[in-house]
C-alpha cells in the first residue's frame, strides 16, 4: 500500500476570492480544503504529504506550520503557478524520491476511503486513476470536469470537452515513476497530457469508485453544495465529535522521522518537512 501523498496546492482559483484568498484555504464547513485533504489522506494511511505551492504560497506554509495533526508535511514549491499542473506534479518529483504516491487535487473534497482504495490499488508502473461512471451526478460541472474515455479499464482519451467519455476524472491517482517520464517529454504539460501519453503505452489504468461521493470545489455553486454535503455526511470524514480523531500517533512520527534521516529535518509537532539540501 502506497504510504505518500502528493497534494497539488498551487492554482489561483479565481473563482473563489470571494470565498478566501486562495482555494486551499477555501473554508468547507469550518475547515480550510487543504486541511480536509490533509487529515483525508491520514485517515487513509498516509504517513507523508508533499504540499505543493505557487500563489498564496507563504499564507499556505503558514496555514500548514499551525496544524497539529494529520500526517508529516513537505512542502514544495511549483516553478511557474501560471503553467499547467503537470508542471507542479513534476516539482513533487524530488521529494517523492523514486517511491509510488496518491497524488490528489487540493480543491477536491473526497471521502477518506477514496484516497485509501486507490493506495491500496497501486500504479502499475505508470499511473491509476480513479473514476466516476455516473454521468448524470447532480455536482459534476460538465463544463468543467475532465472526462475520460475507457476501453477494457484502460485509458483511451482524457480531458476536459472530450466527446462521448464513459466516465469522470475523480482528481485522485497513484502515480510511479513512468508518470514523471511521461510529462517530461513536453515543456509545460498538463497532467491530462501525461495521461494520456501514458495510456499510449497501456500504463494508464483506471479504478472505478462510482459509489464514493467527491466534489470539485472550484466556483461558489459547487462551494454550496460541498458545505451541505459536509453537513449530511461528516461522520464520512471521520468527524464523530471525538477530539484530534485525525492524529499521527506518535510512534508512527517517530518511525518515519527515522527513515527520513539526512534527507528531510521537520518543523513542529505535524507541521512542515523542509528539504534539508
């Protein structure tokens, strides 16, 4: 099972100023989304997150260095938040250090159990993706949602406007190694392009998660819907009521600290993992 995640936190996210200064501090029922993305991905077993960052990036380092619970985070800086994300996937690379990850998009509001089945699924080498074959869901913006084309679980076709697609790009993968060579095969790919790229070479491969609910929080209508969702559904999330349900125990800190030694030095108790070269 994949114990790394990578969460991609750079975008501008225009459409949702109004609501906070930029979409990772975006509030969801009280709680800023990377917050949601962060504790999702401990609750799923996640022992490491790679935070990547461009605009709003000191309000985020600062966000993160306050938490106190969720897994270890390294945060990473994107080159260029302008260009498109398959840049910032690349800037994960380093860190990632030649191990698998669940990469997954900060502005997506998922159940904790969609992070861990796609861990346990694994990349095969190139990357899995996990889809949404309900073509009708009432939250999916179709103007906005990358669509995918499959044929035998595999990827076809990805991206967004894509004509005739059979199922929805739920934002979460596993990646490996074959990803990160796919997207330096052009300048300023998308992470659409790599996977596509890889699916030429039958190492894109899909996971039907149709019964796990998601949501894109990119604009304020989807941010309604995601706050009642929130509020129907929290116990999904793991909030019962109980205080720090989302806490690294400590042995679990102390066991990764000692991998990561000479490699990584950490700030505060579940706060920030900073490069140390």
């Amino acid at each position: 099972m994949i114990r790394t995640g990578i969460l991609l936190a750079a975008g501008f996210g225009s459409r949702l100023r109004a609501a906070a200064p930029c979409k990772p501090l975006c509030p969801v029922g009280g709680r800023a989304l990377i917050d949601h993305a962060l504790d999702g991905m401990g609750l799923a077993g996640m022992e490491r997150v790679i935070v990547v960052v461009g605009h709003e990036a000191d309000a985020i380092r600062r966000h993160i260095s306050g938490r106190r619970r969720g897994p270890l985070v390294e945060v990473v800086p994107t080159p260029d938040p302008t260009l498109p994300n398959g840049v910032s996937v690349l800037a994960a690379e380093r860190a990632l250090a030649g191990q698998d990850g669940v990469l997954a998009m900060c502005d997506h509001l998922v159940v904790p159990e969609l992070y861990a089945r796609i861990a346990r699924r694994g990349a095969g080498g190139g990357a899995c993706l996990a889809v949404d074959r309900r073509l009708d869901h009432p939250w999916i913006d179709k103007d906005d949602v990358t669509c995918v084309r499959t044929r035998e679980g595999m990827i076809a076709d990805i991206g967004k406007g894509l004509t005739d697609p059979d199922c929805y790009d739920m934002g979460v993968f596993a990646i490996a190694e074959g990803l990160f060579d796919a997207l330096r095969t052009q300048s300023a790919p998308s992470l659409s392009d790599g996977m596509r790229q890889l699916g030429r070479v039958g190492l894109a491969s899909t996971l039907d998660c149709s019964d796990l609910d998601w949501i894109d929080v990119d604009d304020p209508i989807a941010l309604n819907k995601a706050e009642t969702w929130w509020k129907s559904a929290r116990h999904e999330f793991g909030e019962t009521g109980g205080a720090n349900e989302t806490d690294v125990p400590a042995k679990k800190c102390d066991r990764f600290r000692k991998k990561s030694e000479g490699r990584c030095q950490k700030d505060g108790t579940h706060g920030e993992l900073r490069s140390a070269g």
